[in-house]
C-alpha cells in the first residue's frame, strides 16, 4: 500500500525556522519526482516545490525561493523541506505529494500544519 | 506564469443532476491538466490526468474534457459521495498552477 506520511508542523515565530519531513512507503521514491503542496486555513491548494527522481533538480514557487530548500533521501526512502525565514502568509498544511510526467499529482500525503505567529 | 480561473466558484445542486465545472488557462497548457477532488478535512485526490484521463477506481460518472486554454469537469448523475471541492491544476515548464477551486454541494 502507498503511504506518504508527513512529520515535523507546529507553531512557529515569524523569522523561525522548520523543518518538515516525508516518509514514504509502498514504492520507491527514487523512480519518481516528490512535490510539496501546501494549503492556508479556508483555501486553495498551492504548489510550493519538486525535486526530482535522482535529486538533482529541484523547482520552487516564487514566493518561497530562497528561503525553502526540498532535499531527498532515496536510502531512507524519504524527502524534506527545510523552511528559513517564515512568515505569517506561509501558515498552512502541507502536503507531501508523489509526482507523475507532465505534472500529475497521483499520491497525496495527509498534511502536516505550520503555523506562523508570534 | 499561466493563471488559472474556474467557473463557478460555488454550484449547488439536486442528486442525479448533471454538474458541470469550467477551468480556463491563460495561456495554451495543451492537454497537461488534471483535476482533483477534495473533501473536507482530507487530502486531494486526483481524478482526471491530461484533460481526459480518468484514474483508476474513479467513477464513470467522472468525465474531463477540453485542449488548450479551456477545460470542463463534468459529473454526470451528482451522488452524495461527490459533494466536494474540485480543483485544476496545469503544468507549463516544470511548474504547477492550481485553480482557485469550486466547492459542489446540495441544493
């Protein structure tokens, strides 16, 4: 059975850092691209970052380039998105998403919350 | 970077109704759009892949259509199970785009 399980969410102050993790089960991570989506209280889905089967490409939305990093431990069978300089608007839950060609979204995670406030 | 809109944002309607979705691209997406179906409290899940596709298990009920800059969602019988909201999403050069979502419910 596929399994995406997402660990690390709290409360953290504006400026603060965090870090989420995802284990995956059920396949290999290595022989797909991972995302990362995330969803503010009440609203849409936004789709935040990917990294590649291998690790070596990753892409950002721009509204977290240069404060977020997503790395992949294909040993572990795992990624992570390493989070800097957090605002208040970046309070959301975020999904670990499993991705397919052509950006397709096949396998979703159950979310784990940030909060950003003081 | 490609917007995407959807139409309309809320719909409400009676069991056995036929629903109908729009999403539109603000550039040419070809056929690389998908559709995801989201109940309260839990994860998106996809239902339709590059415009048409249907995913395994998902109802035949379920239909996707459209090229281009529009696309339609279309339920054909709405059903208890199917009050949800539906969200497009396109891929354009190694970025993803969602819809703002429409929320179905019952009339």
């Amino acid at each position: 059975e596929v399994q995406l399980v997402e660990s690390g969410g709290g409360l953290v102050k504006p400026g603060g850092s965090l870090r989420l993790s995802c284990a995956a089960s059920g396949f290999t991570i290595g022989s797909y691209s991972m995302n990362w989506v995330r969803q503010a209280p009440g609203k849409g889905l936004q789709w935040v970052s990917s990294i590649s089967g291998s690790g070596k490409y990753t892409h950002y939305a721009d509204s977290v380039k240069g404060r977020f990093t997503m790395s992949r431990d294909n040993a572990k069978n795992s990624v992570s998105l390493q989070m800097n300089s957090l605002r208040a608007d970046d309070t959301a839950v975020y999904y670990c998403v499993r991705g397919l060609i052509r950006g397709i979204l096949d396998f979703w995670g159950q979310g784990s919350l940030l909060a950003v406030s003081s | 970077d490609i917007q995407m809109t959807q139409s309309p944002s809320f719909l409400s309607a009676s069991i056995g109704d036929r629903v109908t979705i729009a999403c539109q691209a603000s550039q040419d997406v070809k056929k690389y759009l998908n559709w995801y179906q989201q109940k309260p409290g839990k994860a998106p899940k996809l239902l339709i892949s590059d415009a048409s596709n249907l995913e395994t298990e998902v109802p035949s009920r379920f239909s996707g259509t459209g090229s281009g800059t529009d696309f339609t969602l279309t339920i054909s019988s709405l059903q208890p199970d199917d009050i949800a909201t539906y969200f497009c999403q396109q891929y354009d050069d190694l970025l993803l785009t969602f819809g703002p979502g429409t929320k179905v419910d019952f009339k």
